[in-house]
C-alpha cells in the first residue's frame, strides 16, 4: 500500500510539473471574470481561450481543446474593439470634431485611453483597462543606463522612439488644455508625459491593424489601430502561422491558425517576420532562437578595417551610400548576409579593380584577392562584435547586483544580446569553414 501512495505521490508531482509547464490557469482570477462578462454583454460568445501564466512568455491564452490547421482561434465582435469611431463616440468626439489643425488618430486614441484611466470607476472600458499592462519594456521606457547597453544600431532607434513621444506630448498640449470643461483637475496633470508614454506604449505593443475609413476630423496619417481586449492576451511566436482579418460579414475580427495546437497548451499568433531587435523596439520583448534574428553592423564598424589612405575610399563609400549599401548590413544564423559580403567586397577592391565596382554589387568575382581579403575582414568585424557583445553581457551582470531596481529591463537586454552571441557564434563557425574551403 505505501508503495503505492509514493507513485501517486510522484504522479501528483509530476502532473503538478507538467501543468506549471504548460501554464497555470489564470481565469479564476477577479478581473478576468470581470472582463470575461463584460465582453459577452457585448455580444463575444466566448472561446475555448483561458488566461493562463506560461513560466517563459509571462501572460497569455491556453486551449482547452486541441486546434487543427484551420481552425477559428477567436472571434472578436466589432463593439468590442476600441477604434477612433470609439473616440468619437464618447465625450471627446466633439471637442476633436473642432479642434484646428486635426489631431491624429493616434492622439485621439491616446487621449480616449488616458481620460477613460482618469475616470477610474466611471469608466466604461474599466474592465479592460484593469488588465492592461501598468507598465511597459519598450525602449522610451528604459532607463538611460539599460538603454546604452543595446545595440548601437537599435540604441540609435530607442533614441529616436523617444524624441518622437515627447514632440507627440509637446504637441498636444494645446489640444489636451482645450478639454478642460470635461475635467475637474487641471488637464496638464492628467495628460502629462508619463500618461502619455503609457497610453503610446498600449497602443503600440497591442494594436492590431484594420483599415478605417479617412475622416476629415483627423489628420491625413493613416488610421489603422483597433485595440481588441482579450484577443490581446495572444502572445507571438515566429514558429506559428495566421490569418487575421475583420470580418465583413460577421462583423467581427477572426484569427485562424494555420498550425496544430495541442489542448492546455499556450495558443500563439504571429506578429511578422521580425528580427529581435525589431520585436524590443515595437513590443517591448524579444524571443529566443527567433529564426529572423540577426546582428547589425553599423558603417562605423564596417568602415574602421579599411586604411583611411586607400585613394579610393571615399567614391567606394559614396558608390554604397547610392545604392544603400550601407544599411541593414547583418549576420544571421546563416552567416553574414550576401548584402553584407558585397559592401566588404567593393570595399576591398584593390586600386587596379575599382572599375569593376558595378559587377561586384551585381554579385560577380572579380578576383580571388578580392574574395580572400573579403572573408578575412568579414572575420574581423565577426570577432569584434562578438568581444564587444561579451563585454556589454559582463557589464549587465554586474549592474543586475548592483540596480536591483532595474533587474526586468536588464533582463531584456541580456536576452537580446545572448542571441546576437550565439548568431555571431554560429557565423564565426561558417567563415572559418568558408576560409578553409578557399584556403
């Protein structure tokens, strides 16, 4: 007998394992119920979605029943999207309608999300506002010393994600004051930067694209974002495929999957062919052994291998920068990518080769010189990106013991720049097999 109760015990255990790695059902909790009824008195019928913690990705929808190729993953009816008709709809609709020059439809939406937080529990879209992240992990949000850490190609884009929120508030400031009759506290608390930033960063990171019609009320930037509570819980792989649309007939927006899903697992959706870095700089996350993840190489790297006294340097810069040779320059898991090769190969044309420049960005061999220095320098910058990735990993360690603060964005980076090492790894590897098979 006692026998026996140890190998229920263990069967219990293991059971108890195999559920923490699937995930751990979230829908008991308060304000799942609550967001669950006022979805359905909103005309959602439900799905065989649940919330539910996944040990790696954090939040997101388990099945709990197994999906085929084909298969309607969720069905989201069109009053309970968030869309600028929303907006325009509600007690803002007016004071946009007379506001000169037209906001944009992402400021309206911003606004809308700002005011109804505000409202508290007036609001009528409080239950999904309640599940809403409080925070964000896109780039804008990160502190200035974890934002040094990245790539310095993405650095460069964080810091651009960042003038552009800030002209946004600096902008709509005349625009937030003209709804003062709508607040009894002074509007410049309410809409001040950080809410802003917050607002920017939902409908950045959860927004899913359809099409709306131009209105003369807003500015000409297309209005495309459509906010879709519950849906949004879908976490992304690169591993899965989807078709999403709205539905004209049905009014609602449909998911389909393309992939098998088996029942309590996590159900995925994909949000594109995104490298990883793309994915830190819209969505605030970043994926592992992502199949579309590459290393960038900014033209500082490129350029610094090759003498400053070659006659021909600046026309060779002059011809890439024309042809745009000089961007999206990567290694991949594949190895350095053909872009990337034919930059370092017209940068390596000897001075008896440079008429040649326009056979080498068609792809031709102009001489065997030319491919040898080609793999060599290609080497060099692999090797280099590799030492300066291991140093910024080292510098993370560090502050992780030091800014306990900071631990979650940190975290980020160092996932970010653990996948740069293992492709820079892996490219190392193929050059060195290229290198001998040339040898």
């Amino acid at each position: 007998m006692r026998k026996s109760r140890g190998r229920t015990g263990r069967k219990r255990r293991r059971k108890h394992l195999q559920s923490f790695m699937d995930g751990v059902n979230s829908s008991h909790k308060m304000e799942y119920i609550k967001l669950k009824k006022w979805l359905k008195d909103r005309g959602f019928e439900g799905s065989n979605l649940r919330p539910a913690q996944f040990w790696d990705t954090g939040r997101g929808l388990m099945t709990t029943k197994a999906l085929q190729a084909g298969d309607l993953i969720i069905s989201l009816p069109e009053k309970c999207l968030l869309t600028t008709g929303t907006v325009l709809s509600s007690c803002l609709g007016e004071y946009i309608m007379k506001w000169k020059p037209p906001v944009s439809p992402l400021i309206a939406l911003c606004t809308f999300l700002i005011a109804e937080k505000h409202a508290g529990e007036k609001s009528l879209w409080k239950p999904y506002l309640d599940v809403l992240p409080k925070t964000y992990t896109c780039p804008v949000c990160l502190e200035h010393d974890v934002v040094s850490l990245l790539p310095q190609p993405l650095r460069k884009k964080a810091q651009e994600q960042r003038m552009t929120v800030h002209e946004l508030h600096m902008s709509s400031k005349a625009f937030f004051s003209s709804l003062q009759p709508l607040f009894a506290e002074n509007t410049g608390t309410i809409f001040n930067y950080s809410a802003l930033e917050w607002a920017w960063c939902t409908i950045n990171t959860r927004t899913i694209y359809m099409k709306h019609s131009q209105r003369e009320c807003f500015s000409l930037e297309p209005d495309v974002y459509a906010l879709a509570p519950y849906l949004d819980l879908l976490n992304h792989s690169p591993n899965v495929q989807v078709k999403a649309a709205f539905n004209e007939q049905t009014r609602s927006y449909e998911i389909w999957t393309n992939s098998q899903c088996k029942k309590y697992e996590e159900v995925f959706i994909c949000y594109g062919p995104h490298d990883n870095q793309r994915l830190l700089l819209e969505y605030g996350f970043v994926t592992m052994n992502n199949p579309h993840s590459s290393v960038y190489v900014s033209s500082d790297t490129l350029l610094k291998y090759f003498p400053p006294l070659d006659k021909q340097r600046n026309a060779k810069i002059a011809i890439l920068k024309d042809h745009d040779f000089l961007e999206n320059l990567t290694f991949g898991w594949d190895g350095p990518s053909w872009r990337l090769l034919t930059a370092l190969k017209l940068l390596s044309l000897g001075a008896d080769e440079f008429t040649c420049w326009r056979r080498t960005l068609l792809g031709d061999v102009i001489s065997a010189r030319n491919e040898q220095q080609t793999l060599n320098i290609t080497a060099k910058i692999c090797h280099f990106l590799m030492e300066e990735t291991q140093h910024v990993l080292l510098q993370i360690s560090q502050l992780k013991s030091n800014k306990e603060n900071l631990k979650k964005q940190l975290a980020l980076v160092e996932a970010l720049r653990l996948e740069d090492l293992k492709i820079l790894q892996k490219s190392a590897e193929i050059l060195c097999d290229l290198n001998m098979a040339t040898t």
